[in-house]
C-alpha cells in the first residue's frame, strides 16, 4: 500500500507490524500513577492519522539532587564524545548531528545507582534485566542530538542486525540530572511539542506502536541545543527481553545479598509487607510497592515468594 511517505521512511503499516510479548504501561496507567501525560501539540505533523501518537509522559522529582549528582560523578571521568550506529551495525562513528559526550555505566556501578534503576524499572512496571546499561549524556553551550530514532526498524537489515539481542527498544526512560538555564529541552518532531530538562525529571517514551516491536515514525526526538549553562541526563533504553549487561547486574546484586544470608536461619529474612503511613516512599510513584529502605531491601522481597516487587510483563 502506497502511503505517500518518503521512501526510506520507516512508516510501518498495521498489517506489516511485528507483536511483542511485552506489556508496556497505558498512557492511562501513568497518568494514574501520578505521570503527567504530554500530546501532540499539532496533529498536522503526524506521519499518519490513524495511528495514536505514541505514549510520553514525565514524572517529576523522581531523582533527589543527591541522586543526579551521584550519576555524574560516576561518569563524568569516562565521558567522552557520543557516537551513533551506522548501516553496517556497528557504534560510535562520530556525527556531525551528535555533537554532545557520552558513557555507560553498568547499573550495579554504585548501590545507589542500581536502586535508582530498580526505582525507574518500578515506575515502567518492566524488569531492570530488559534495560541497556545507563548511557549518561552531556551537553555543553551549542551541543546536541537532531533528530533520531530509539527504537531501530526490524524490518531493514540493520534493525534485524540491532534486535537480534534483547529485541527492540520498545520504550525509553529519560532522566534529566541538572536544570538547562537555557535550551536543553527534549523535541518531539511530529508532535511539534517539547519536553523541558528539569532535575529529577524522568521522561518516558514509547518507541514502537502499542503491542508491537515496529518502529513508531512519530517517536522521533532531538536534544535540543544547549543555549545557556550546560546539561546532564542520562537513557535507560528498555529492550524486549534480557540484555546481557542488565541480567549480569541484577545476578551480582542478587549473589552480594545471597551471600550473608546463606549463613542465617530462615526467620533471619525481613517481612515483605506494605508499611504503611510512615514518610514518604523512594518509589514515590509506585504506591502500592513496598517502602524501600536502602538499595537491599526490594531485592531481598524478588527473592521470596510473594515478594512485593515483581517482573511484570512477561
Ligand atoms: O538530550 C535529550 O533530551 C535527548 C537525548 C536523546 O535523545 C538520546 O540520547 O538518544
């Protein structure tokens, strides 16, 4: 069928799109879980009418400043100048489109960060096995990433290439690390509206049509230039299935709890039950989680049966 796009556009029409197993979140499920929905701001620049824009929304405060400045200064020793993939598969040729600095960082690579993944993970209700390592980014005056893609298109060479492991990136969680004084917001092209960088900030994106692994064309978004100060923020790119990266981090942690308690009788084990009216919760969008106390306490309640944190959606 002839939809009078651009040749190279990666417009997937209905009857061509791919099912994931995947259940990712409803706009409806954010919002109820205290996400502020973001839409289109014109409906004139949509690649096509009858498909919904893709899901976007933000929650606010979910990273204390302690947390952001623990992210940084993790990576900011490794960074270095971001890449992009080619054609042939392969990372980190160097594009004039992407001018900012970037690194990765294993989610286990201080306890505070892996429990700000598992927070993040608790908020998308999908297991931190499924995300890439973080990708920390930093923009400095004029820098920033034009327009692009997440999600790669399974149906060219290059996106079977990219999906072979862990399948697409079905949804991505942005977390802004500093205030921009000026510019730095995250652009949604077609949907003509704009996402402010804010700290603690997280800005969740659905790259692929509800229910599918095919490249939504209206998920496209830009770092927008950096006009003032500089910016911190860094990805968690959600994938179908395990990541190698995110499935060794979670067995770490899973092995340093293990460890001492193997030595401990089996009433030794903390109750996994809500608390209830005591403060505020780290998952402060996650209601019904159990209250977290320190990066251990959500791992020790995966590891019983009937634990109060789940894998969800698979
Ligand atoms: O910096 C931003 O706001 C967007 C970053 C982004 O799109 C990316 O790193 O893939």
């Amino acid at each position: 069928m002839d939809y009078g796009l651009p040749k190279d556009h990666p417009y997937t029409p209905p009857e061509e799109r791919i099912s994931t197993p995947v259940h990712l979140r409803t706009a409806e499920e954010y919002a109820a879980a205290g996400g502020t929905l973001v839409s289109a701001a014109d409906d004139a620049f949509r690649t096509h009418s009858a498909d919904p824009d893709p899901v976007v929304t933000t929650f606010s405060d979910v990273l204390s400043a302690e947390d952001c400045e623990e992210i940084i200064r993790l990576a900011k020793p490794r960074m270095s100048r971001a890449g992009v993939t080619t054609d042939d598969g392969k990372g980190g040729r160097q594009s004039t489109g992407r001018t900012n600095d970037s690194t990765w960082l294993p989610h286990d690579s201080s306890p505070k960060l892996y429990e700000i993944v598992q927070r993040v993970s608790g908020i998308l209700g999908l297991p931190s096995e499924c995300a890439e390592d973080v990708q920390v980014i930093h923009y400095t005056i004029g820098q920033e990433y034009r327009k692009h893609w997440d999600a790669y298109n399974p149906l060219n060479e290059r996106g079977k290439r990219a999906t072979a492991s862990g399948g697409n990136r079905v949804v991505t969680a942005l977390m802004y690390l500093t205030d921009v004084d000026e510019g730095g917001g995250t652009g949604f092209i077609n949907m003509r509206t704009e996402v402010a960088a804010e700290q603690g900030k997280v800005l969740i994106f659905h790259n692929c049509y509800l229910g599918s692994r095919s490249l939504h064309p209206d998920s496209n978004h830009a770092g927008l230039p950096v006009l003032a100060g500089d910016k911190w923020a860094c990805n968690l790119w959600y994938r179908e299935s395990p990541m190698p990266g995110g499935a060794a981090a979670k067995s770490r942690q899973q092995k340093l709890i293990l460890a001492p308690l193997a030595l401990q009788p089996e009433t030794a084990w903390p109750a996994c039950v809500e608390d209830e009216g005591q403060g505020e919760s780290h998952q402060r969008n996650e209601p019904s989680q159990p209250r977290v106390h320190g990066h251990l306490r959500p791992i020790l309640c995966m590891l019983r049966p009937g634990g109060g944190i789940q894998d969800q959606g698979y």
